[in-house]
C-alpha cells in the first residue's frame, strides 16, 4: 500500500510559510477552536481534509493543490517551482 505523501508535505509546507497549525487552520476556514487539531490529524494522517479544504489549505499557503498529491519529491518540487512561477 503506499503513503500518502498529503501529511508530510502539509507539515512542511506550513513551517516553511511559518504558521502555527491554529493559524492556518483558521486561515482556511476552520473554526477557531477546531483548527488546530484539525490541522494535526492531517498532518500525523490520521484524518485526510476532503478536497475542498485542502484547496482553502493551499490557498492560504500559495501552494497548488497538486503539490500535496504529487508521490515523488522531486515532482512536488516541479509542481511548486512551476506554480510559483507563474503566479
């Protein structure tokens, strides 16, 4: 079975935009005393955010969507160095 690499990009992507879990959570649309936790369940992968929140997610990190499905890092790079590019 392979891993979903949705929890491990998410986490990074976050620390490297510098937010505390709360804040993105909120930040997407996440009610303010749930955020947190929420946005902890998706990125230990206990819990997957439905397709809609992620994109608020990404949103809110200047990340594609795409970024978090991609399997291979290196992909995920090309996606994120692409979008940044062009946006």
């Amino acid at each position: 079975m392979v891993e979903s690499p949705l929890p491990k990009r998410l986490k990074e992507a976050r620390i490297a935009s510098g937010m505390s879990q709360k804040v993105l959570g909120i930040a997407a649309g996440i009610d303010e005393f749930s955020a947190s936790p929420r946005i902890n369940q998706y990125e230990t992968g206990k819990h997957s955010p439905d397709y809609l929140t992620l994109h608020r997610i990404a949103k809110v990190l200047n990340i594609p969507t795409a970024y978090f499905y991609a399997e291979e890092d290196d992909l995920a790079e090309v996606i994120r160095l692409y979008f940044g590019s062009v946006s």
